[in-house]
C-alpha cells in the first residue's frame, strides 16, 4: 500500500496546480493515502516569500477539509512541514499545540542564515567547511529532535542537496542523529525528491537508510512535490529498494497516532 505524506500546496508561494490535481494523480497511481504537509507559517521575517501566512493557514484547513469531502475514494491527511529555528521554538509549539493535524513534519532548511535547500545560498557552500557544516546540520536536526515537537523528521540529509558532501562520509555523524529518532520514538522520513536534484538520491542514502532499519526506526515516504506530476516521484523504485534492505513496513498516521501499513 502507497501513502505519499509530503505534498505542497500553492499557499507555499513555490508550488504549481490545483490540489485536486494532486488527489487525482495519488488516484491515478492506486495510492491508499496522501497527505498535505505544507510549510507552516512562521514569524515575519523567516522564509515569508516560501511559506502561507498566518491569516491564510485557516484557508489551508478549509481546503483540506473540503477535499476529503469531496474525494470519499482516498484517504486525505492534514499535516504540516514544520521548521525547527532555535529562535522560534515556542512560537511553533504554540502553533502545533492549537491545531489538530494527522502528522507533524519536523524540518531543518535554516543554520542561522543560510538556506541550506535553496538555490539562493547555494553559493555558501563554497565558503565552508563541508565537513563541519555536516556536522552542524545534523546537530540541528538532533536539537530539533529533542523539542519533541514532530512526529517525522524530515529529509534527513537534505544538506547533500547540492552535491556536496564530507570526503569521508557521514554516517557517523548522522547515526547520533538517528539514536535521538529512536529515543525519542520518532518516525523518518523516506523523502525521493532529491532523485530530482543535484545529489540524485532520495533522503537519506541507502548507506544510512540500512542503519536505520536496523535500528526499527519506522518510516513515512514522501514525494516533496510541489507540482503534481511530481506526486509519489518514483516510489515503485525507492519501495524495491527499502524491501531490499529489509524495511517491510511503513506508517500511518491519524490524529498524530501512528499506524503500520505493510510495503
Ligand atoms: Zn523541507
Ligand atoms: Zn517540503
């Protein structure tokens, strides 16, 4: 069964189509579920130009509410990719506290400045140290973990998403990130867009993708579309592999209680 979690909605100001085209192609591809999990709004100077804003989010609600009326033949999920900024940590636990959402995606695009995913600041990675932004990123997300504020943690290395990567690897540096997922009972996600960037791998690789299995940490998949011909992006192939490594199950979630549903 095929649930597809990570799905954009034009209210992020970077995504294309009608969420009904979305809906139809999750049809379309026999997909049991899909849920919206779009970018939260966030205080006025963080990101304004990727995200809905406060006063739209309850247009956001409406619209899903509307879908899952009008589409009786799949089940539509609420939730929301949520960021992990130090400086604004009580803002989006007040923000996760008032709604009800299915799931909560816990993201890190931010390390103070620099837009790690956009092609802004790709430029930044030129003056770093690659190895010590590595390890910085996965810090974050480790930070971002202990919140307890999500139930999924996002493309987890997302910082390869330029084709930058540490000489040496990292799946030490991201296996402590992995034991606070387990700690604290998280799930992660198995993110295949960044089969459509530089990097040409889903988040993560396969290398910690077979960590994680071996730790029983569960797993969502998700397709990061932000256009609907980008719905459930190459899931035949990312599910083969996750089978071969061993994975048999992933999640579901409703009223953010999570659910097995088998590959
Ligand atoms: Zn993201
Ligand atoms: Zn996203």
């Amino acid at each position: 069964m095929l649930i597809d979690y990570h799905v954009h909605t034009k209210l992020c100001k970077h995504a294309v189509g009608e969420p009904e085209e979305y809906i139809e192609k999750a049809i379309e591809k026999g997909f049991a579920e899909i849920g919206f999990s779009d970018h939260c709004p966030m205080p006025g100077d963080y990101d304004p130009e990727s995200r809905m804003t406060e006063p739209e989010f309850p247009e956001y609600l409406n619209m899903i509410g509307k879908l899952q009326k009008k589409y009786p033949e799949i089940v539509i999920k609420l939730g929301i990719e949520v960021d992990y900024f130090p400086k604004y940590v009580d803002y989006v636990r007040k923000f996760v506290g008032e709604n009800r959402f299915d799931y909560v995606i816990g993201a890190v695009h931010f390390l103070d400045s620099w837009g790690i995913d956009n092609e802004k600041f790709v430029g930044e990675y030129k003056h770093r140290d690659i190895n010590e932004a590595y390890n910085l990123y996965f810090k974050t997300v480790t930070d971002a973990i202990e919140t307890k504020l999500f139930d999924v943690v996002a493309h987890l290395d997302i910082i390869k998403k330029f084709g930058y990567k540490p000489e040496n690897g990292y799946l030490e540096i991201a296996t402590e990130t992995l034991k606070a997922i387990k700690k604290n009972d998280l799930c992660l996600e198995v993110n295949t867009s960044g089969l459509r960037k530089i990097a040409k791998e889903v988040y993560p690789n396969d290398e910690i993708l077979q960590k994680v299995c071996e730790m029983e940490i569960p797993i969502i998949l998700g397709s990061d579309s932000h256009a609907p011909s980008e719905m459930g992006w190459y899931f035949d192939e990312t599910v083969e592999n996750l089978k071969r490594i061993g994975f048999k199950n992933i999640c579901s979630f409703s009223g953010r209680k999570r659910t097995f549903v088998s590959l």
